[in-house]
C-alpha cells in the first residue's frame, strides 16, 4: 500500500499542468480501489462552488462545467463537514443532489473525502460503486491518505495559475490564493515577481517563456557538449586510480548524454515557449522522479546520476545567462528558495519591491537587511511553488506574513490604498526624529536600535535611536568565510561604537547555534534550538569568546559606550566564568595601554530558567534585556521559524505576558536597568504593555523606531496600565490581540500601528 501511494504522488508531482495531475488522480484510484467511478471536484475560490475538474467513469465531456453550490449534493457536505461521507445508498440521503449530464443516477454508494491544505477544504475525492455497499475501513482509510499527500500538489499548482476558473461570462476570474509565511519586515508589496536561484541547482530554476526557441536550443546544446567534454576530462584524469567497473559509470554518463531521448525531449519544451534551463529541469525531474518510482533498489539509486547530469548541464547553461542585474528592467518582488545577503548584492537595491524567502526565518541575515532598508518582506513561505511563479503577479503583506499569487483587481485596488497610506504616515513619523519619546502625562521611554552592520547606523540616526540596545556580532562572522580576526572585529566594533558615542552601545557577544549558522563552522544537532548554542559555543571555545572581548574593548578606547551583553543565560555559572574571562580581557587590553573603561556587562533573559533566576541574576550584572523572541518560542514550545505552528507562536500569549510581567516585579528593587530588545519591543501593542509593566528601554529595527515613538508621544501611562490590566487576565492570545485592537482603536492611536486599510484587505 505504501509504494502504491508513493507511486501515485510521484507521479502526480511530475505532471506536466492540473488537468494531467487530476487525471492521473482519478485514472491510478479508480483501477488501485477497483472503483467504477473516480472523480475530483476542486472548490473555486470565488463563487465556493464545487467544479468537477475529472473524472473517470462519469462523462467526461461536462468536467470543468458542471457544479454544485456551496450548499448543494454530497460533494459539498464533505467540503463544509471536512471529513469523510462513506454511503451505502448515496440516493436516499436527505443532502443527495443528481448533478444533470454525469450519468451519475445508476450509480449508489459514494465515498468522499476532503482535500484539505492548511485547514483550507481545496475539494472533494469521490470514489462510487454501482451496487448498495460501504465502503470498508481500509478503503477510506487509502483515500483519506491519498488525499492528504495530494492536497499540496494541488494547492501548488492553483498557485501558479494552472487552474483556470472561469465566470458566467466566460472571463479569466482570479483566484487571489493565499499563502502563509512569517513577517520579515513590515509593509506590502504590489508587483511582478522575479525568481533568483543559486547556481546548478534543478529545483530551484523557474519556468520562463522564451521568445527566442532558435537562440535556447543552440545554447542548451553547446550546454550538453560542455558537460561531455567534462566527463571525458574526468574519466581520463581519474582513470589511473578507479577500476574498471568504477570507469564504466563514466561511459553510462556518456551515453545518457549520446542518447538522443532526452535531448529530444529537452528542445521539445523549449519548442513550446519554455526556456532553455526550464525545460532542462522539467525532464530531468520527471525522468529522477521515474527512477525514484521503481521497485529496483539499484536503479532507485541511478537517479542520483540522473540529477547529477541534469547538473552539469545546468552549470553550463548558466554561464552564458545573463546576471541577476539584467534581469531588472524594472522594480519587481524577488523570490528564492533561500535568499542570501550575496543573491541581493547583485540586484540594485532601487529594483526590489519586496521579498519572498522559501526557507529562512524572521532572525535570517536577509530578514535583518530588509528591516534595515525598509523592504516588505516574508520569509519561511514553505508552501509556495516559487519555481512556477516568475513574472507573475503577487502582493505580499510583510505585515501578517500572506502572499497572495494571481490577486484579483479588486485586491490590488485594497493593498494599494495599503501602499498609499503607508506613505503618508512614513512622512508624519519622519517628524518626530528629534522629538523626545515621551507620553502625553511626561513619562519618558528609551528608543534603542537593533542592529548587525554598518548600514544600520545612519538609518537608525535619522530615525531618532538614541542608542544601541542590540548589536548582532555575529552578522559580522556570517558574511565571511572564515572566523574574522580581532583587527577586523575591532575596527567592525569602532564603526557602530563611533556612529553612536556617546550614546551606549550594547554589544551581544557571538550568538551561533539554533537558525544561526557560520559556513565554516558547522554545528549539526537533532535539536539545534535546545543544543549548542549562544553562550554554551563560546565559553566551550574560550579563544573565540576571548578575541572577541578583546577586540570589543579596544574599539571602545576613548570612547567609553560598550556595554556588553551575553546570550543564551540559563545558570549563575555562566555568567560568573563570562564575567571572569571579560575582567582578564579588560586587563591585558588595559597593559597595552588603551584608554579603555570597564563595560557594564549584562544578559539576555530568554530561557524561561533564566525566568526564575533574575534575582540571583540581577545580584551580579549591571543591566538585563528580554530576548522576547525566544523566551516566547521557549515557552510556547513552537518554533518561531516553521510556518506551520506560526499561528501558535504569539508573545501576546497570557503565558509571554505574565513572565514579562514577573520579571519587572522580581527585579524592580535590585537597581539595575531593564530593557526588552526582541520583536515584541517594536511593535506599538506589545511596547504599550512593556512600557506599562515597567520596563525602562526598548530597542527594536530602525524601521519599527518611528512607529513605537509616535504610539507613545499618542498615549498617557494611565492609559496604558488601564489597558494592561484589562489583558493580563485574559485567557487567550487573540483575546489579548483583539482586546488591544479595540483599547487602542478609542484611543485614536490604531491608525498608528500600521496603515488603517490593511485591516479591511481581503483575509
């Protein structure tokens, strides 16, 4: 049963567009379930009405024209059920509807299950017998499988367009489909997408249409004797060393190029408006997909080979292609599997509406930059066929983290009022650069930035940071390709220690592990969240740590505004041997004759064991910041970077409030400062809380600084304790969210937050 099932997704994923997806579907059920009818009604997403896309069994001459209402016949009842419907007698039950022209009135029992992706019912597979039977256990149980693994080839495929849904009118209508990522940087985004991919990678190279066959073909086959010419080269440089049965994979890789098949196929897709390396990869991939179908373990594993031509090929290909700045002729979202700080450096920053990062986190490097340049951004779109949707249209909303593909004019026409008030208000908040953030009744707050390079600095200074509560060390250690020395790491240092001075600077020491990752050095764990990471690597490696104190201290010389800060603090030990191995730093800094002070030294509460022990903490440092980022993924136990669980992942959750506001509460007396310098800080809701349990700073992205200021110049500290002790007994995050929403809606501060329009577009 298992490689049956295998056997049917495979080959659903290599199908070529929806309609050969959906007639394999209904041809390998009917005859694996031995079923006289098979069928796939897909839900169109504007009328809900349920279409009846294939079918075998049923006439096939009214699919994609029959259908029934959101209301109407079994079919439906299974969509607004979203569980199965198994009938004996399907006729007599009282939700039955004969759809005319099927020929479906000879046939009695009916089986039907939902196609459901990410809680959306996307259709109905509909199995049906002639004669009065249930179905049995193991029967609905292949179909519900079935349908579970096909959910996302379809919810991929309507992504792309592939779907067409048509009106009364017979008009193209639109889908607007949805897609969930996480908020990288706030704002929304209206354009035309631009696929980018690294180099020799099959998966990751869109489809594009040519207007050029002739010029793809000729290219494609210079490509094929570029990769012969190296497996000739290999063969002969390798062959004094392999035997001769290792030397005959070099002639099988021959004469799978020598083979016309597959060159036939590739011109064949380029004939038909695909280019060169779309083509490449669509036979490359059905033929692995082929391979990796077969029952033959060894053959299983020639698809490796396959892959690996399809590669060299590709490699070659690409270098006659031009580079990702010729692509731009004008400003466009760009999208990649996982977009990098390098892919970027290539495209002019004034062409890049927006950006969609398949994999990558809010903390990414990419995620950094684009708060830092102002850049609407989603990362972690899991779900998104990225692959099919070059040159298409698309909105996202780097507010709630939705992508939305094919968006209808009616949407575009909602976002772009989204767009225009996100101006306006830019232009009101450039206003209070200079103004103190201060509340309406004189109680006073620090704006502090968090930053990771250079650039930040004079971004964050026109926006009116008064220092740095968070500066990302490691930013530094990943762009390069191997551990920066403690010259460069000083003169890094100086950079963001002069921009600010005297303001202070707090520098967290490196903080790898978990998302963050260094190239050159690789920390591979089950369980990287709850592994080696922050503190645990640098004091495990204490020549990292010491150059990087060193470095630090010496770039404060004369300037005297570090302060530094230590990451990941689960126990009082941590903390005592950090501080001892920083006073051995500042000494042998200070023998050199610098003119250095002294740095306050601090740490982060992001554990909740750290939680427990701010007491004992706050005895023995000179400051605290909350990374509420992770103390929420902490204590949620969700992964704050999987678009999957990013709806359970909320720092509103009563459980976030209530150790943030236990925190305040067992430090208030110890003399020391506390600020909060996660995601939470920067945003106008959560700022408001924070300012009312007492935290003295709050340090946040550049772009978030203005929002927060103008929420606080718009507030009394009355009001906001009124609207803190309305929440903390609340019980839900939505209720705390909506709760707030209303609270700040009377007190005319919501248009603040983020323009008031995004909160009518379509959701």
């Amino acid at each position: 049963m298992l490689s049956l099932l295998r056997r049917i997704t495979q080959e659903v994923a290599a199908a070529e567009s929806l309609s050969a997806a959906l007639d394999i579907i209904v041809r390998r059920v009917r005859r694996s379930m031995r079923a006289e009818v098979c069928s796939v009604y897909l839900v169109d997403p504007n009328s809900k009405e349920y279409l009846l896309m294939a079918t075998r069994g049923l006439n096939a001459e009214v699919a994609g024209n029959a259908s029934l209402k959101p209301d109407e016949g079994l079919v439906s009842l299974v969509g607004r059920r979203a569980e199965p419907v198994n009938l004996e007698d399907a006729q007599k039950h009282p939700a039955f509807h004969f759809l005319k022209g099927t020929g479906e009135e000879r046939y009695q029992s009916f089986l039907g299950v939902p196609i459901i992706h990410h809680r959306q019912v996307l259709g109905v597979l509909v199995v049906q017998h002639e004669e009065k039977r249930r179905f049995d256990e193991s029967e609905e149980a292949f179909l519900m499988t079935l349908s579970a693994q096909l959910a996302s080839i379809i919810a991929h495929a309507e992504a792309t367009g592939a779907m067409t849904v048509f009106n009364k009118s017979n008009e193209v209508a639109h889908s607007d489909l949805r897609y969930k990522g996480i908020a990288g940087s706030s704002g929304v985004a209206i354009g035309t997408a631009v696929v980018v991919y690294p180099p020799a990678d099959l998966n990751a190279i869109p489809d594009r249409v040519t207007d050029d066959s002739e010029q793809e073909i000729l290219e494609f086959r210079m490509a094929l004797e570029g990769a012969r010419k190296d497996i000739r080269q290999a063969s002969s440089r390798l062959s004094q060393h392999l035997s001769s049965d290792e030397r005959a994979l070099f002639d099988v890789y021959l004469k799978m190029l020598d083979d016309n098949t597959i060159a036939i196929e590739v011109e064949n897709k380029i004939k038909a408006g695909n280019w060169a390396q779309g083509a490449l990869r669509q036979v490359f991939l059905a033929h692995i997909a082929q391979f990796n179908m077969m029952d033959d373990p060894y053959l299983r594993e020639r698809a490796s080979d396959v892959r690996d031509l399809g590669c060299r090929i590709l490699s070659h290909l690409q270098e006659s292609s031009p580079n990702a700045a010729n692509r731009f002729s004008e400003p466009a979202i760009v999208i990649g599997e996982e977009l990098t700080a390098s892919m970027l450096g290539e495209i002019p920053l004034d062409m890049i509406k927006g950006l969609v990062s398949v994999r990558g986190s809010g903390n990414s490097h990419v995620a950094i930059l684009a708060r830092a340049m102002g850049i609407p951004t989603v990362m972690g779109a899991m779900d998104l066929p990225y692959a099919q949707l070059d040159k298409k249209s698309m909105i996202i909303d780097g507010y709630t983290g939705r992508i939305f593909t094919n968006p209808s004019e009616k949407m575009i026409e909602s976002y772009q009022q989204v767009v225009d008030e996100q101006k306006l208000l830019e232009e009101e908040f450039l206003t209070l650069r200079d103004l103190p953030c201060e509340t309406k009744d004189g109680h006073r707050m620090s704006l502090f930035v968090n930053t990771g390079l250079s650039a930040d600095i004079g971004l964050s200074l026109d926006r009116g940071a008064e220092g740095i509560g968070l500066y990302r060390t490691e930013v530094p250690f990943m762009v390069r390709e191997r551990f920066p020395t403690e010259k460069e790491q000083e003169h890094i240092y100086r950079q963001q220690l002069e921009g600010f001075a005297p303001a202070p600077v707090t520098m967290r020491t490196l903080d790898i592990g978990g998302d963050k990752a260094l190239p050159y050095f690789s920390i591979k764990e089950e369980n990287p969240f709850l592994g080696w990471r922050g503190i645990r690597v640098t004091l495990d490696h204490t020549e990292i740590f010491l150059g990087q104190i060193r470095a630090m201290i010496k770039a404060s010389a004369g300037l005297h505004n570090l302060k530094i800060m230590l990451p990941m603090i689960s126990n009082v030990a941590e903390v005592e041997e950090a501080q001892s191995l920083i006073r051995r730093s500042f000494m042998e800094v200070k023998e050199e004759g610098y003119d250095v002070q002294m740095p306050q030294i601090g740490v982060m509460i992001e554990v909740p064991a750290a939680v427990y022990q701010v007491k004992a903490l706050a005895a023995i440092v000179d400051f605290m910041s909350v990374g509420s980022n992770d103390l929420t993924q902490y204590l949620l136990a969700v992964d704050r970077n999987n678009p999957r669980v990013a709806d359970l992942y909320s720092p509103f959750h009563p459980a976030v409030l209530r150790a943030l506001f236990n925190i305040v509460i067992d430090v208030k007396h110890e003399g020391i400062s506390l600020s909060v310098c996660g995601e939470m800080a920067g945003d106008p809701m959560g700022a408001i809380l924070l300012m009312a349990m007492g935290y003295d700073t709050l340090s946040m992205s550049s772009t978030s600084l203005p929002k927060v200021k103008a929420v606080i110049r718009n507030i009394t500290v009355e009001q906001a304790n009124e609207m803190l002790e309305q929440v903390m007994n609340l019980v839900h995050a939505d209720a705390v969210t909506q709760t707030m929403t209303r609270l700040m809606r009377e007190a005319d501060i919501e248009r603040l937050v983020k323009p008031s329009k995004s909160n009518q577009s379509v959701h």
